[in-house]
C-alpha cells in the first residue's frame, strides 16, 4: 500500500526526501512508503501510521495527509554530513586526522577502506591498533585519528553514516597520499628461487627477496627473518583449551587431531557466535562481529571425513563440494572469494587454505580474516 504526501506549495520548488535520498520534486508524492520521517523544502511530516486499501481500491489512496508547517514540530532537522577537505597529504609516520561530523542524529557510522569495515563504537573501544578517537569529536563525531601514515594507508576512505538502519545523507571519502612513499620502490625482481625463510608474522617467503618486499608494502608490521627454513618445520603449541563464549554457559571445544596434524584454532578467544547446525558433527559457524573485530588473526579451516571417495573442494570457478563433508567456519553459501584446494584422498592431510571471507551478522559485508598463528601457517604453505 501506500500514502499521500500533498504539500501545498506556494510557487516554491518542493522535494521530497527520506533520510536524505531524493523522492520527488512534485507537490503531490504517491509513494508505497513505510511509517518514518519524511521532508520537503520547508514542510516535515512524521508519519506514525497508515492502514491501506490497496487491494479492494488499487488505484486509490486509502489516505491522504496534508504537509503543513504545522508538522515541522513533529520532526528533528534531517541532518547533513559536514565536509572537510577531500585530499589530504601526509608525510610517513605523520598522525593523519580523518574528519567526519554529522549535522542531526544518527544511530552509527562507519569508515570503509578497501572492503575493510572500521566501526566508530569499536574505535571508541580501542580495538583497532593503529586507530584512535579524536580529542576533540565536535563536529566530528565520526573522525578517527591514524597514528603513523604508511603506504598501506594511502587510498579512499569512505565515511558512511546510518540512520534507523538506512544510509544517511550519502557518503563522504577522502582520498589519502602519503608523501614520500612510492609502492614501485618496495618491488624488485625476486626471481623464483626457493630459499625459504620464515617470517616473523608467522607466514613463510619463497625468499628472502620476497619478504623483504612484503615487509616493505607492510611497514606497520615490523615483518623480520625469523629463522631459515619454512614456518610449518617449527611445531606450534597446539591444545585443546576451550573456545569461551561471551554471554553463555556453553563452550566450543576446537579440538587437534595429533594423527592428522589438526591445526587449533586460536585458544581463547571470546567472542560471541552463531550455532547453524549441530557442532558435535555438522559445524557452520557464522561468525559475529565480535570474533571478527576482537580476535582478526582467528584461522578459518575445513575439515573433511574421508572414507575413500574423492572430494571436490570448492574454489571460485568449481562447485561448492560434492558429500557433506565440507566443514568450514562461516556460512558455505556466503563465502565468496575463497580457494580451497585438494590433492588427493588424503583430504585430511593435504587440505589448505590460501584466502577466505567471512561475512557477519552486523551488516553481511567481507571482512579479511588472515590465519597468522603457529598452529595454522601451514595453511599457507600447501597452498602455494
């Protein structure tokens, strides 16, 4: 159904608006709306509820409002984003201010730099190294801070602002330049050799040349040689504590299979999740913000029960699985941008990991969730 919003004008130019996205410029909007808050020029109507007659009457309005001055009481000003400059220029290890302030209320915002989620309320709690809040958050409510500018910093950063769950006044990006860093410098020809070292976050190079140029694209990092040979060579300390659930009384016990080389999942880490099926033999964890903001490094693996039949594991240009063995963490029909690979029967020997996406609850956007640990690298590894 619908409603009627007729404003009567006074030779002025009326457009309609719902939490800043432009309906009509006409007097008169036919619109199958919901209850909520809608404005012209110079006239506000809260519309707290309507019933239709859509069926019986399809091509008649069941009701009609008129949009008077008088409504203006009823509604807050809708707001605006309040722009700084679109081109900010930092020096290396410069503190970069990125400003963000709204006009209106607001229920939350968030910052997006290359698919990557930064949520103000999380920002406010500390949880992202490197990023901090404003001092001084008039007028800029949404701003965070860069501690040290890198190259990884340098592109569009995007502030978005929601409002009763929808966009709010469009957006507002910022492109950032870090003087000084040119990405062509941290390449070179590293050729092909294989002269594996093991890098301090945990991932082995093929080379030293190539961690070398990693290192350099990840400043932030501190990546270093930590000994000569491949990251797997070295045992990780694997155990079988439990995996603790914020707000509940149960437990997920992630468990190592010592025959099978079972990597464990980070050992504790709270966080809260979503059970999709029975975790005692069909596992599907759709994770909640809170794992993927509070514990980024937690691994993602699969598992597989073999009993003598090839599987097919599911890469972006082949089907998902053939059996129902495929066990992952996230939802098997949202993962997107994956490649899992498979060598032969020995599934539960040979299965790796190179990328995966998760998606949460919050707002099913990607997130990048990078195995760094001991007890997964090898991951990694068999991928390559």
């Amino acid at each position: 159904g619908g409603v009627w919003l007729n404003a009567q004008g006074n030779g002025e130019k009326l457009v309609w608006q719902q939490y800043g996205t432009e309906i009509s410029t006409t007097n008169r909007l036919w619109w199958p709306i919901l209850p909520g808050k809608w404005y012209s020029k110079n006239h506000c109507l809260l519309l707290l509820s309507y019933r239709s007659n859509w069926r019986s009457h399809p091509n008649k309005p069941y009701i009609t409002y008129p949009c008077s001055i008088s409504h203006r009481t009823l509604c807050e000003d809708p707001g605006n984003l309040q722009f700084n400059p679109k081109d900010v220029f930092v020096s290396p290890q410069e503190k970069v201010h990125l400003y963000c302030g709204i006009g209106g209320d607001y229920s939350y915002c968030i910052w997006e730099k290359d698919s990557n989620i930064i949520k103000i309320e999380d920002v406010n709690r500390g949880l992202y190294r490197g990023i901090s809040r404003p001092e001084n958050t008039s007028n800029n409510q949404c701003g965070i801070v860069l501690d040290q500018a890198s190259i990884e910093d340098q592109g569009i950063w995007t502030c978005k602002v929601y409002r009763n769950g929808k966009i709010f006044m469009g957006n507002k990006k910022v492109t950032l330049t870090v003087n000084g860093i040119l990405a062509p410098d941290c390449y070179s020809e590293c050729g092909i050799k294989h002269d594996w070292v093991c890098g301090s976050d945990g991932n082995s190079y093929q080379n030293p040349c190539q961690l070398t140029a990693y290192a350099c694209e990840h400043p932030k990092e501190n990546i270093t040689i930590k000994h000569d040979t491949r990251c797997e060579n070295i045992k990780g300390e694997c155990t079988n504590e439990p995996f603790q659930i914020k707000g509940s009384n149960e437990t997920f016990v992630i468990f190592l299979d010592k025959k099978r080389n079972w990597p464990n999942a980070r050992n504790k880490c709270e966080a809260e999740f979503m059970r999709t099926a029975h975790p005692s033999n069909e596992v599907a964890i759709k994770l909640r913000k809170h794992l993927l903001e509070s514990c980024g490094d937690f691994p993602v693996w699969l598992d597989a029960r073999s009993n003598g039949t090839n599987f097919v594991w599911q890469d972006t240009k082949t089907e998902l699985n053939r059996k129902d063995e495929l066990w992952l963490i996230g939802d098997p029909t949202s993962i997107f941008d994956q490649n899992w690979h498979y060598l032969d029967e020995r599934i539960n020997i040979h299965h790796c990991l190179n990328l995966a996406v998760l998606f949460d609850d919050w707002s099913m956007r990607p997130r990048r969730v990078y195995a760094s640990s001991q007890c997964s690298v090898h991951f990694y590894t068999l991928c390559e």
